[in-house]
C-alpha cells in the first residue's frame, strides 16, 4: 500500500475497520503481522487459534455496507478509534 499524502494509508485501515465493524464482521486477516499494524491493535496468533475465530466468526452474516451519512460515518469511526 502507498499513497501520495502522508498518513492516507492509516486513514485507510481505520475507515476500512470502520465499515467492516458496522457490516458485522468479526475477523480481519491481514496475512502478516507489521509495526504499522500493531500501532492498531493488530495481534498474531496461532493458526489453530485463528481457525477457531474463523469457524465462530462464518457463523454471522456480514455485508459491506455504505454509510448512508455522515453522522452514521462519524459515529462508526469515533466507536472504531475508542478501542
């Protein structure tokens, strides 16, 4: 990932979390753990565990969802940034 304007990637990743936590998602694989992504909370764990999270998390449905408005946005990311 790059982007022309500093930082653009983080604002990236924490949109991108947002949407995924409104649309009921409850893993997110990022295939290797980074500095920039343990600044996030981002964790590795074992794969025996992450094929646990797997199993119970395709017992929820989840979809993509578009924000139908700003409030709906800045709610999401101000939940999203409190963690």
């Amino acid at each position: 990932m790059f982007s022309c304007a500093r930082d653009a990637s983080k604002v990236a990743l924490v949109h991108l979390v947002a949407r995924l936590s409104l649309g009921g998602y409850r893993l997110l694989d990022t295939q290797f753990i980074t500095d920039h992504l343990t600044q996030f909370g981002a964790i590795e764990i074992p794969a025996r565990d992450y094929l646990i999270e797997l199993e119970d998390a395709l017992k929820y449905q989840a979809a993509f969802p578009a924000f139908a408005n700003g409030d709906q946005w800045t709610r999401c990311l101000r939940k999203t940034l409190s963690k």
